[in-house]
C-alpha cells in the first residue's frame, strides 16, 4: 500500500491536484455548532502535509446521511471555519460537488490551497449500488484531480464513488490516518501481545454478533457492558425489567457464555447496576446487583462495583480495545460506568499497553468525559470501519489501494 508519505517523497507535487477522501462527519448541535472535532483533528496532518508541498488540495467528505439530494442541515459549511483555523490557512469552499461551483473553486486554487467541496452524498451516484451511476460519478470526481489520498478511515468498509471507484481512475495512496489505523488495527488481529482484553458496549448485541464471534477465537478477555449487556444477563437467568432487551438473541448469548467456558476466554458481565423507572432522570435512580433489578425498573450504566471489577480485568492487559459506552453516558447519573473504564485504559496506557478506542460513541464519550486524546494508545476515527476489520472482513475502500 503506497503512501502519502512515498507520494510526498516521491517527486514535485507543487501544482498537482491531489483529490483526499477526508472524514469530516463531525457532530453539530441543534445550531449547527460543531461539539467534537476529533475527525476534523484527525485529518489535518493529510491535508497539511500535502499543502506543505504544495499541491492544491481538494478534500471531499460527507456529513450525516443525506438521500442523494442537497439537504440544508447536512451542509459541509460548518465545517469550513474550523478546519481553516487548524490547517492555518483559509479554505475554499465549493456549494456543490461536482458542478460549476467545484469546477471554478479548483480552476481558481495556487499551489499549496486546500478547497472543500460541498457533501458528497448530495449526489446520488456516490452510494448507488448500481456501478455505471457510481462510475459515472467517479468519472467526474476523478476529472477534477490527478492523483488520489484515502484518508477517510471511518467510510472505507463502504464501496462508494469517493472511496472506492476514484481509486481505479487515479494514481491513490494511503493517507496518514488510513495508515495509522490499519497499523493498529492489525496489531489488534495479528499476534496481538497478552493478555488481550475487549469491552464492547453499546445498544444491541445484533449489532456486535459478527464481531463478538470473531473474537472468541482470538481475545483473553471479553467484557461486555452498556444496554447489550441485559441480553446476556436475561441469558443467565436474570430479571432485567423494562431494560433494553434484544430477545432474538437470547439463544446466541447463551451459545457464546457456553464457548467462552469450553475454550477458556473470561467472559465478564456486569455484577451491578444503575436504575430508574424510565430513561432519563426524572425518577429515583438507584443501584442494584444484577440479580435483583425490579421489573419496573431499567438498568442505564453499569454500577460502581462493575466498574471496579471492569478495570481489574483491563490494568494487566498488554492490548486493550473498547468500543461502545457502558451506559447512558450523555446524562450524567450514568456517566461513571463509561469513566471507569476509559480511567482504566489510561492507566494501562501508562503501563505500555496498546489500548484502542473504537471510534463512534466511545470516543466522543471520553473527550465529553474530560479525557484528552493523548491519554490512549489510538482513538479509532471509524467505529464501524474497526468493528468490520475485527470481525475479519474484506474492506472494500482498503483492499483497492493495495492493486
């Protein structure tokens, strides 16, 4: 997989058109105020490296899930002050992706700007499943560049227009996060140093399954908290209320409790639990053990007794991944469980452990926790993207950069 780096190092970029895939799906408020620019942070070393020697850069990214048509609210527009202010140096802005705005921003850029075309998702052809239409685009995509950066690490599991097709029009490299993230990524899957820990959290064990699977066969520790845990707890036995429940999966976690002993992985759920009677904190909220929540009542984190025995498990670890939050972390009666164990991971972090953030949720909930970045070992930019490599699939938008 050829780099930035080797394109950089590779002869006189100033003048060139350099096309990057850039993540620029940051979260906005209700303003339309940006409230976490990890992903923007984390693609400026691309941008800049490549400013520096003085190509004109065009960066295309997407923002939320637009049908295919301009939509006002997923507009890349506040993204552009921002990304200025951290690259240090204005950036264009182009109102459309492809069209006559794209066109005279490029046509207008020197050496070493850096333009942003708008959403790349207001044109159909970007998602198509139907390859001519999603070529077609690619074609024009392709005719505003001559050379391509990957560096949008959390949209590569996708086979889209800007990540995919334009590689096989274009000369492509890695960006330096694509590179940074499959680095660590296979450190996670190959030959990872032990013990190896993985805390998964989050909503549904549906959305896990694949993954959970995969790991069986390659963690030492599997720890599994947020609202997937209650399946598993129903799974033994447990009451859990009007807690969140997936009841399709009840047979599979009992399947994956029975691997976990025959094959000798510590599989460590919950032991205790924050309640109250409905989702928010309007109610009493209590803590409970895991075997005697109400039926009234909804488990909402994990309890303090949980996240003692979490981090016990995680302080010996040599390669720690965590993805999805313990709990409602947004609100803060159950925020301590999703605390706990990012305090864990920095504390193994200092130990020398790997200790990897999985993207999504959980990073934003450890900079919303006051953690700074620099506290672990990576923060994932893609939760999605990593969950896939883990489960040990192909990705797509990878697998061409190494043709």
């Amino acid at each position: 997989m050829k780099t930035t780096q080797d394109l950089v190092n590779g002869g006189e970029l100033r003048g060139k058109r350099v096309l990057v895939r850039s993540d620029l799906n940051v979260p906005l408020d209700a303003e339309r105020n940006i409230t976490d620019d990890g992903r923007l942070r984390a693609s400026v070393p691309t941008l800049k490296m490549l400013a520096d020697a003085g190509a004109k850069v065009i960066v295309t990214a997407h923002l939320g899930r637009p049908k295919g048509a301009p939509e006002e609210k997923y507009s890349l527009a506040p993204v552009v002050g921002r990304l200025s202010e951290l690259l240090g140096k204005q950036v264009a802005f182009a109102t459309d992706t492809v069209g006559d705005s794209a066109k005279a921003v490029v046509n207008a850029m020197a050496d070493g700007d850096v333009a942003l075309l708008e959403n790349i998702r207001f044109n159909a052809g970007e998602t198509s499943k139907d390859e001519a239409a999603r070529g077609a685009f690619a074609d024009e995509l392709a005719a505003l560049a001559d050379v391509f950066v990957s560096d949008g690490f959390g949209v590569v599991h996708r086979k889209q227009a800007s990540v995919y097709d334009v590689a096989t029009r274009l000369p492509h490299y890695a960006g330096g996060l694509v590179g940074t993230e499959v680095e660590v990524l296979k450190r996670l899957t190959e030959n990872p140093e032990r013990p190896y820990a993985v805390v998964l959290g989050g909503a549904k064990v549906a959305d896990k399954l694949a993954v959970i699977e995969n790991l069986m066969k390659t963690a030492d520790r599997l720890l599994i908290g947020g609202g997937m845990a209650y399946t598993f707890l129903k799974a033994q036995g447990h009451e859990v209320g009007k807690s969140l429940l997936d009841e399709t999966m009840l047979e599979t976690c009992r399947g994956f409790i029975e691997t976990a002993k025959a094959t000798g992985v510590e599989l460590i759920l919950p032991v205790d639990t924050v309640i109250a009677p409905s989702f928010g904190t309007d109610g009493p909220i209590s803590t409970v053990d895991c075997d005697a929540i109400p039926a009234d009542q909804m488990g909402l984190d994990i309890g303090p007794k949980s996240g003692e025995l979490f981090a016990s498990k995680l302080v010996d670890c040599k390669t720690v991944f965590w993805n999805g939050p313990m709990g409602a972390f947004e609100m803060a009666p159950y925020a301590a469980g999703t605390k706990a164990v990012a305090a864990a991971l920095v504390d193994a972090t200092s130990k020398g452990a790997l200790t990897v953030v999985g993207g999504g949720d959980s990073a934003a909930a450890v900079r919303q926790l006051g953690f700074a970045d620099d506290q672990f070992g990576h923060i994932s930019t893609g939760g999605g993207a990593s969950l896939e490599y883990l489960e040990g699939k192909t990705l797509p938008g990878i697998d061409i950069l190494d043709s």
